[in-house]
C-alpha cells in the first residue's frame, strides 16, 4: 500500500507527467491490477492451489517494489528536475522501468487479491457455529487491519516519499514486504490448505452448448428427478441445489433416450448432457452480472474521487498549526480510512447486535440492503465534493492565495481541512458497499470457486478504473473543445472540477436507482445446507 499510496504525485512530480496523464496510467494501472486476480484466481483454483499463488505473488510484488525503489534512486531511471518551469520529461527506457515496476506489481496483485482472504477463510470450519460466526467477523477485521496499513501507509510513508527522500519512502514498503515474505513462509506447515478441484470453467460453456443442442425438449413441469444430478464427490466444494430461475439451461442436464452415462456415472458426452451442478454455477455467474454492473458504477465516484483530492489538497491550505508543517497532498486519503477504522469496530460490535435484535436477522441488515446504503452516501460524497470544490476555488481567484503549487496555479487560503466531510462520507460508503461487495461475491460460489468470486469482486474495479479513464478523456476533450474552459484543466482554478464531480453524482444516481430494481428481484444462489440469508433482500 505504501508503494501505491503517492503514486499520483511521483508520476506529476518526479516523471513529470501532466495531471490527466498520470490519472489516465494509474487508472490503467489499477484496472489492469484489478483484473490480473482472473488469472490467479484461475490458476488458483483450478492448478496451484491458493499456497502456491501467493508464495509467487508475494516475490512478484516484492520484486516490483524493488525495481519501482530503483527508479527514484538512480538518477538515470527518471528525469531530470524541472529548470525554471522547463521540464524534460521521461525517456522511453525510464517509461520502460517504470512500467516494468508496475507490471511486477500487478503480478503480484493478481495472486494475493483474489487468494488471501480465500486462504484466510480457509483457516475457519464452515461446518461449526464458532466457524460461521468467525467467518462472518473476519470479513470485517480483515477490512480493519487492512484500513490500518494504508493509514499508516497514507501518513508516515507518504510523508517519508514527500519531505525526506522518494527513494527512502519507496523503499521501507519493499523492506516490510521482505519481513511478510518471511514470516508468511514461516508458517508453512501450520496452513491448512485446500487442494485446487480442476477447472470448472469449462462447464460454463458446455452447458450452453448442451441446452441449445435440447432446445426442443419442453421443461415447464419436467420433475427434478428427470435432471442428470449424480451423487456430489468433493467434500471441499458445496453442492449447489437445483434453482427454477433460466429454466432454458435446465435442458443441458435433462436426460434424454440418447444420452449415454458410463459406468462411473458420469455423461458419455459432456457437451450434450450436463450435471445440475454445472447448471447451476452457470446460472450463479448470471445471476450476479446486474448486481455486479451496479459494483461497477459504484466504483467510478470512488476513482474520481481519490485521484482528483489529491489534486485538490495540493491547490488548499495544508499548514498545520504555527510551526509551517504541511500535510503531504497524498495523506488525505487517511481521514477516509480512518473513518472505516473507527467504524467498523461500532458497526460489529455495538450496531449489529443491537439490529439483530430489532430486525430478527442474522447480520442486522442484509448484504444487498448495506451495498444499497453505500450507493447512497457516496451520491452524497461527491455533492459535497463539488461544494467544496466550488468553494475552494472561489477563494483562490478573489481571495490573497498563498504560493504556486506544483501544478502551477496558486493555492487557495482555504483550509484542506474542509477536505474532511467528503473524505469521512467516502469513508462510510466504503464500509458499506465494499465490505458488502466481498461478502456479496464471496458467498455466490462454492468452496472450491471462493477465489473465482474474489476475482469477479475485483473485475469489478478493473472495468471501472478503465471507464473511469475513459471518463476523465473524454470529459478533458470535450470540455476543452473551440477555447471554452476545459473542466479538468491542470491548474484546477481555471477548471471545473466542481461540475466534474456533479456529473459523476448524477451516475451515482441512476446506479442507486438500477441497483435498488436489481436487488428487489434478485434471487440467491442455494446449496445443500439451504439458501444464505446474508444475501437475501427482505
């Protein structure tokens, strides 16, 4: 975290790189990060087991750190400063290390995102009481000791990168990564792990292919009894039961006078007779693609929001009392994370026992029912953000500024404090929506695709960091055409940030609409123990 944190201002700062074109590349950066879990989750689940993955993710990610510490280190590795406003700009090879760094990175993102909760949960047994409910708190310690290392991250390391030496604050992440390698590999033999079950993926197109080839066949009263739903071997994976939602699939497993089934129960040919099992991980893939459209756009306010403070805190007042220190631009994104920090304990341990009381269910709320909260304060973030923003610069072009900021334009006399309302709401919807969103796609799948649905969790990000750089271009573009004033221009006190962030609130909007229809009518998945109640809406 502590190698990400700051990565908007290295890229501005260091390799001197115009705003829209550093949120452009860490958009393409996190997205690409974002969707790397697929692979692992894949070969995870499918090959290596989740041990393995994050062993060799884990020496990637160091690996990358190392390289990225390089780049600020070496003189050569990176441009020189800028002379009297006069900037070079980075060479291709310096461009090359770079983004060698961060391909490393995202190699490394790929094994641990969708493996180390997984593993995580892995350690707990499902089948106990003390299980269940040890799973159900991890989720949300695992959010808290997470929100504690990017605060730590966001505040001593960033202001190491910010005031003493990029080198030396890109360094310690690599450092402490050395001592997690460690210790991770120390306990090696204590792990339990679940060995990977072989790859389920290829169900996912046998079973269309096997309900188009019965397309004839009528189910309208077609009994379970007629479907192909052999006795369940893996004790590891969860036996889905047989759902009456897309009905159409139901014709891949029907049994009919030409299927042939050998003498180890399984079909003669897979590509035209199917198990109810196969049926139904497909319907699971479907049932949650609207409700995973929604995490999509729920994402974008997030990304706009985190990329462009930065900016924002670089162009206010960021003094601290009398002695001159100023708080580092990248710090900010602390007050959000420690609003999760803070929350979350009172959420577990006085909110929840209290909403079991009133609402006679297991977590309070539901899963859906806390998404939908999220969606709604984070309408409410990016309001507030646009006020702020609109305030701000109001200040800046009829008030004394105090000094020009590395963007070029001068720094409003208003307070970064007043950063906080909006930092603090993004805070709570993060609580609400992403914890949500973990449970939400962790639950959806069986025990041997648990990586599979962290991954579908973070294919979520990735297409959002992508339309979220697709958005800031085209914005950027449109906005600058025939010398009318571009809204994300790089001194944001001749822009518009302001109606930027309204623009997004107004997405955010038809999200929270689109998501409230899609969570009215969804249907969970059920399996042999009976359908989860987390996930239910009531």
């Amino acid at each position: 975290m502590g190698t990400m944190a700051n990565q908007l201002v290295y890229l501005t700062t260091i390799f001197q790189m115009k705003n829209v074109e550093a949120v452009t590349m860490m958009n393409i950066a996190s997205g690409t990060a974002a969707m790397a879990p697929l692979l692992g989750a894949f070969l995870s689940d499918n090959y290596i087991g989740r041990y393995a993955t994050l062993a060799f993710a884990s020496l990637a990610s160091l690996l990358g750190m190392v390289l990225l510490t390089l780049t600020a280190a070496i003189t050569n590795l990176h441009p020189p400063a800028c002379n009297q406003h006069v900037c070079q700009g980075s060479t291709p090879s310096q461009l090359f290390v770079l983004i060698s760094a961060y391909f490393l990175l995202i190699i490394g993102a790929g094994g641990i995102r969708p493996c180390n909760l997984a593993f995580g949960i892995d350690q707990f047994d499902p089948s106990m009481d003390s299980g269940r409910r040890g799973i159900s708190s991890f989720f949300n310690w695992y959010y808290y000791t997470f929100t504690c290392a990017v605060m730590v991250s966001s505040t001593v390391i960033v202001y190491v990168q910010s005031n003493i030496s990029w080198a030396i604050g890109l360094g310690i992440p690599a450092v402490l990564m050395v001592f997690s390698c460690i210790a991770f590999f120390i306990g090696t033999k204590l792990y339990v792990t679940v060995k990977p079950q072989g790859s389920p993926f290829t169900g996912f197109v046998q079973v269309p292919v096997a309900a188009f080839k019965k397309r004839w066949v009528k189910i309208s009263e077609l009994p379970d009894k007629e479907l192909f739903d052999p006795p369940h071997r893996s004790s590891l994976a969860t036996k889905l039961l047989h759902t009456n939602q897309f009905k159409f699939l139901d014709k891949a497993a029907v049994v009919t006078p030409e299927d042939k089934i050998q003498s180890n129960g399984e079909a003669a040919d897979p590509w035209r007779l199917c198990t109810v099992q196969q049926v139904e991980l497909v319907k699971c893939f479907i049932r949650i693609i609207p409700i995973w459209f929604s995490c999509v756009l729920f994402y974008i306010p997030q990304s706009q929001h985190n990329n462009y403070t930065v900016y924002q805190a670089q162009q206010m007042d960021r003094r601290l009392g009398r002695g001159g220190f100023q708080i580092p631009a990248g710090s900010f994104v602390v007050f959000n994370m420690l609003t999760l920090t803070v929350w979350i304990p009172i959420y577990d341990r006085l909110i929840v026992p209290q909403l079991k009381k009133i609402r006679k269910h297991e977590e309070g709320i539901t899963v859906l029912q806390r998404m939908g909260v999220g969606i709604a304060i984070s309408i409410l973030g990016m309001v507030v953000s646009a006020l702020v923003e609109q305030r701000r610069r109001c200040i800046a072009l009829h008030k004394p500024q105090l000094e020009f900021a590395l963007t070029g334009g001068t720094i409003s006399s208003m307070s970064s404090f007043w950063l906080l309302p909006q930092l603090i709401l993004f805070g709570l919807c993060e609580a609400f929506n992403m914890i949500g969103q973990t449970e939400f796609f962790y639950h959806q799948f069986p025990d041997n695709m648990k990586s599979v649905g962290m991954a579908v969790f973070f294919l979520g990000q990735a297409v959002s960091n992508y339309a979220s750089g697709i958005l800031v271009m085209t914005v950027h573009k449109a906005t600058g055409r025939n010398g009318s004033r571009n809204w994300l221009a790089q001194d944001l006190n001749k822009g518009r940030l302001d109606l930027f962030y309204l623009t997004v609130s107004g997405l955010g909007m038809f999200n929270l609409v689109y998501f409230i229809i899609c969570a009215k009518y969804y249907q969970s998945n059920s399996t042999a123990n009976g359908a989860n109640p987390r996930l239910v809406p009531k």
